[in-house]
C-alpha cells in the first residue's frame, strides 16, 4: 500500500509546485508581456512600475501606469494605480466582462488639432474596416463588458491647438 500512495504523492507535490510556480511568475511575466507587446496590440508605449495578478479570482493592480502618446515621449495618461476585476466565468462564454475598473490619481490629456484628437490613432486601431468582419463577430464572436468605472482624485486636461482653448476638469474624493 505504501508503494501506491508514493507516486499519488509525487504528483501531488508536482502540482502544487507548480501552481506556487505559476503565482509566484505571473505577476512579472504580466509585466513583462505588457511592456513587450504594448505597441504593437495599442500602437503606445506602456510603461509601469509593478503589477500583481491574481489569475485566481481575475483581479489585476498596475502602480504607476502610463501610456504614452502616439510615436512620442511625453504621456497620454498616467495613474498612480490602475485595478482591474474581470469576470472569469464570463470568458466561457464569449463575454469579456470588467466588472471593477479603479483609477486612483489619474492625469489625462487629450489634444485635438481640427478634427482629430490625440486619441484617433486608438479608436482606428480598435475600429473594424470591413462590416461583414463586424457581423460575423457580433453572432459568434467574443462580447466586451465594462461594468464600473470608478476614478479617485482624477485630472483631464483639454487642449484645442486650432482655437486656443485650455480646459481641466478636477475630481475629488
């Protein structure tokens, strides 16, 4: 009997292991894949200080997290902490769901010049050409949610190149 429990405990200790190996790595190889693959899936530079992951129950925490303008240094929006709860049963059935999206202290920019604004680039990026590619995703394909959004002492600047006009609204908690 003892020689039929020794392999079910080898494969329980490999299990295990590998489930503290997969903790203990995705939190860095998050980070590393967002800084790797940032430009070519958005077109910006990302760039953060650390990110924990909990692939358990789908929450996700980036401290200082920054995009940055199109082909350009200076940043887009920054936020000194961006959380993320998605909804990890949702994904089985073709629903991307963001139940919780929590910025704390985030500085954003928006620029327009005639009739594009520094976010154009984003909304062409994510925006489908053909419509027979929008039909064919609306009737099998994957569903996108975003539940709650909430920002915690929060600055948007507004920028008119062509008229001159500067605006921010300030939020606070």
């Amino acid at each position: 009997m003892l020689k039929i429990n020794r392999p079910i405990f080898k494969t329980i200790i490999v299990i295990l292991s590998l489930l503290i190996l997969i903790i203990l790595l995705i939190s860095p190889l998050t980070k590393y894949a967002i800084e790797k693959y940032d430009e070519k899936y958005t077109g910006r530079n990302i760039t953060l200080d650390w990110v924990y992951v909990n692939p358990f129950t789908g929450y996700l925490n980036a401290h200082n997290f920054n995009v940055h303008e199109f082909e350009s240094d200076s940043i887009f929006l920054q936020t000194k902490n961006l959380s993320i709860n998605i909804s990890l049963l949702k994904l089985f059935s073709n629903t991307f769901e963001i139940s919780e999206l929590t910025l704390v202290q985030p500085i954003g920019k928006i620029i327009q010049s005639t009739n594009k604004f520094n976010f154009t680039d984003i909304i062409n990026k994510f925006s489908k050409k053909d419509s027979s590619v929008i039909d064919s995703l609306s009737k099998d394909g994957m569903n996108f949610n975003l539940l709650d959004i909430e920002i915690r002492d929060g600055e948007f600047h507004y920028r008119d190149s062509l008229t001159a006009v500067n605006y921010f609204i300030k939020m606070q908690i």
